[in-house]
C-alpha cells in the first residue's frame, strides 16, 4: 500500500466517524397513578415535537389522574389502558410495542410501579411490556419524601439499576402531599432531553 495513504488512514484524525441522527423512534411513555400524572401530557407533546412516534401506556390508577383522551389527542396515537383494549390485531398490542419500543420511558412512576418492576411482575400492559421489551428503560419517580426513601423502595431502585434500568430524579421541593422532601417529579425538558440522549446512544453504539 502507498506509504502516504497509509499514514493518512492511520492518523486518528483522518478516521471517519459515522453518527446515525436519532431520526423518529418509538418511545413508550408508561404513565401511573401519581399526583403528577397531569405533566405526562407536557411530556408527551415535548416528545412529539422531538419528531418520535409516542405510544402511551396507562396504569388503572392513572386514569384516575390524567384521562386516556388527552394523552391519545396529544401522543397522536391510541392509549393502552389494558390487556383488553388490544383487540385490533392478532398479535396482542403489549409484545407489538415492546418490540418496537426504541424506549419505554415511565414518568412517572409509582413507588408502586417500581415494585412490581423489581419483583418482574405482569399484571398489566405497562409492566409486562418492560419484561418483554429489550430497548432502554427510563423512569422518572414521584412520590411522598418518605415513600421514596423507604428501604423497600430503595431495595427496589437498586435491583432495578443492576438490571441497568436508569433513573431520573427525583428532585426535593414542594410535595402534593403537603411534605416537603425528595419525591418530585424532575423537570419534565430535563426528561424528555435523557429520553433523547438515550435513543442517540443507542444510534451511536450501532454505528
Ligand atoms: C391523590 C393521590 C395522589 C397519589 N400520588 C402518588 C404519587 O405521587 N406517587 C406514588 O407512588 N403513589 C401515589 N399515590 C398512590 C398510588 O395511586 C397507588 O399506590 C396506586 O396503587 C398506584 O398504582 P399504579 O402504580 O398501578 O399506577 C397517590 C394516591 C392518591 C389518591
């Protein structure tokens, strides 16, 4: 080979980096039954506005908080509530958004949630998509200060980060439940901005 053209291939500067943009992607936006359940529709329209397809998946609880119209109107897709909403298809609607899932962000999530996360349960859509999903997951906790910091929730967080779930806040402030503490749900630019990082990361491992 030239000499020249080997010492250009060769010198780290010259090498070509590839980086894949993040492009549409699917997120899977888990929402549970949390005061703060309300900020899931800011999130999912941030995520929108990203340019990602957005599939919302409900908690029971949650339809408590935050009602499956507004988020299926602002996701622009329709909302999954239940194992028996899923009747369009032969293939059942939790295995088809798990494998195209390219993240399922849950904000927020329940100390609840996080239980059942830890302990591999699948009682409902949500978590039985984060067992059969094999994209990132992301979570984003609200809860009571006390609830937060209890040794069962923070056995769970633990178990959950070893199977390299990650975590986004959350923040100390001013609880709905009239406590002050950490248990706020993080800002919602902040989560919709990791959700980002982690579907690039995931383009830039490919490339
Ligand atoms: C007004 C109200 C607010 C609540 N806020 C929270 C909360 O922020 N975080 C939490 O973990 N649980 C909260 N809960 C309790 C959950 O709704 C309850 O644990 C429920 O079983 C969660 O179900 P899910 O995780 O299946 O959505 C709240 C309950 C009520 C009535």
């Amino acid at each position: 080979m030239d000499r020249e053209l080997k010492r250009r291939r060769d010198k780290p500067s010259a090498r070509k980096v590839v980086r894949i943009p993040a492009g549409k992607k699917s997120v899977v936006l888990g929402v549970t039954g949390s005061i703060a359940a309300y900020k899931s529709a800011e999130l999912a329209s941030l995520l929108v506005k990203q340019g990602h397809e957005v599939f919302v998946v409900m908690t029971q609880d949650a339809t408590e908080f935050i009602s499956p119209l507004t988020l299926q109107t602002l996701s622009k897709n329709p909302v999954i509530t239940s194992f028996y909403d899923e009747k369009e298809n032969w293939r059942p609607g939790h295995i088809d958004l798990a494998d195209r899932a390219n993240l399922l962000l849950i904000a927020p999530a329940t100390a609840h949630v996080i239980a059942e996360l830890a302990h591999g349960l699948a009682g409902h859509p949500l978590v039985a998509i984060a067992l059969a999903t094999r994209a990132p997951i992301l979570l984003a906790p609200a809860m009571n200060g006390k609830m937060w910091q209890h040794h069962a929730t923070q056995e769970n967080v633990e178990k959950l980060k070893a199977r390299r779930v990650e975590f986004i806040g959350p923040e100390e402030g001013m609880l709905a439940c009239g406590y002050e503490g950490l248990g706020r749900l993080w800002k919602l630019n902040d989560i919709a901005f990791r959700a980002e990082f982690l579907l690039s990361r995931h383009d830039k491992l490919i490339a």
